[in-house]
C-alpha cells in the first residue's frame, strides 16, 4: 500500500510541477510538486525495504544423536517472523 501510495506522490507532484500553469499569489505550486516528489520517492523506497524485511524467514538446522536407536537425526525448521504493524 505504501508503494502505490508513494508513486501517486509523485505522480500528482509532477503534474503541478510540470502540467500546471497556474499562478497562485500565496503559494508556488512548482515548490510544492518538487516536495511532493521527493516525498513519493521516499515513501516508495521505504515501502520497498518493509516488504522485502517482511519476508525474511529464519531456518536452523539441528542434529542429535537418538539415544534409542543410536542414530542420528537432523532436523530443519523453517520459521518465518510475524509480521510487523
């Protein structure tokens, strides 16, 4: 969500900072589209990074010897974290 959110920063920050030309006496919308962008492009790349920390997953492999049989068991997990809100 935080990606699309980042690119429609950007998206309505070049357009008043390039399609529109309109002069506002209070406000210069060329400043604004330029902050907005750089906004959208900071919230698309942390968008990227959480996602990519989300899906991270932990595995550990362990041996042991069985004290019954004598043999020796390898055993692997897989274990993905909870995600993060």
């Amino acid at each position: 969500m935080s990606i699309g959110f980042g690119i429609l920063l950007v998206a309505v920050g070049a357009v008043l900072s390039y399609a529109l030309n309109v002069t506002v006496d209070w406000i210069d919308l060329d400043l604004v589209g330029m902050i907005l962008m750089i906004a959208g492009a900071v919230v698309t790349i942390l968008g990227i990074v959480f996602a990519v920390r989300r899906r991270r997953s932990v595995s550990a492999t362990r041996a042991v010897a069985d004290p019954v049989a004598g043999e020796r068991v390898t055993r692997t997990e897989d274990r993905v974290p909870p995600p993060e809100v």
